[in-house]
C-alpha cells in the first residue's frame, strides 16, 4: 500500500507540476450548471427569509432559468422579485463567483486568505519533514 500510495504522489506532482489552467474557461464553467444557487437561497436567508423558503425560490429560479437556457445572473431584477420581494440590486453582486468564495473564510473554506495560510502551513510542514531527512 506504502509503495502505491508513494508511487501515486509522484505522478500527481509531475500531473499537477505540468498542469495549464484556462482560467476564462474555468470561470465560464462557474456560471453553467447552476452551482449559484446557493448564493440566492443564502442572500435571501441572510435577508431574513426562512432558509427553507429560500431554498425553494431558488429551486424556482433555477426552474426558470434553465428552461430559457440562461444563467441566474441572466434573469432580470423584474424577474427574481417575481418569486420573492427580498431581492435587491446587490444580488448579482452576490452570485459573483469570487463573492462567493471569499464569503467562506473561515477554516477549511476556499477564500483566499484561507488557502494561502493552508499552503504556508504545508510549505513550512513539508521544508521541516524535508530537514529531518537530511539529518537522516
């Protein structure tokens, strides 16, 4: 198990170290599929809306807007008041992908600061085991 798991490390730093990223493609990628609609459900909880209903209307609007072949984003400040009046301007600001990310910083979570620490931490791990070895 050791010499699989060892040899598996060894290819995902070569697959990872190689890796090109199309970041216009990625972002594009964020707003397909709906992975905002949490977003909606959580601006109207954070309005005060109780989560289960928000969770619907955003049900709702996903319903809706794929059914146009659009995006959350696409839909018309008209047409998300018509599921709930909670719905303000800001809310396109809130379906943002980075608004988003960075919404979660707390530990564990994906925003920014959170992983730079989480890599300093491993940096600093890794160059202390890497030390250890070499007084081996």
């Amino acid at each position: 198990a050791f010499d699989t798991v060892d040899a598996s490390l060894d290819i995902m730093a070569g697959a990872l170290g190689s890796a090109r990223f199309d970041a216009g493609r990625m972002h594009k990628a964020l707003r397909d599929g709906f992975l905002d609609a949490t977003e909606l459900a959580d601006y109207l909880a954070a309005r005060g809306v109780p989560f289960r209903q928000a969770h619907h209307v955003a049900g709702r609007l996903v319903a809706a807007a794929a059914a146009r072949g659009v995006t959350l984003s696409d839909l018309t400040l008209d047409e998300l008041r018509a599921e709930h009046a909670s719905f303000a301007q800001d809310v396109y600001q809130a379906l943002e992908p980075v608004t988003a990310i960075e919404r979660r910083d707390l530990p564990g979570g994906p925003a920014k600061a959170q992983v730079l620490a989480e890599l300093a931490r491993w940096r600093s791990e890794l160059a202390g085991r890497a030390g250890a070895e070499t007084k081996s």
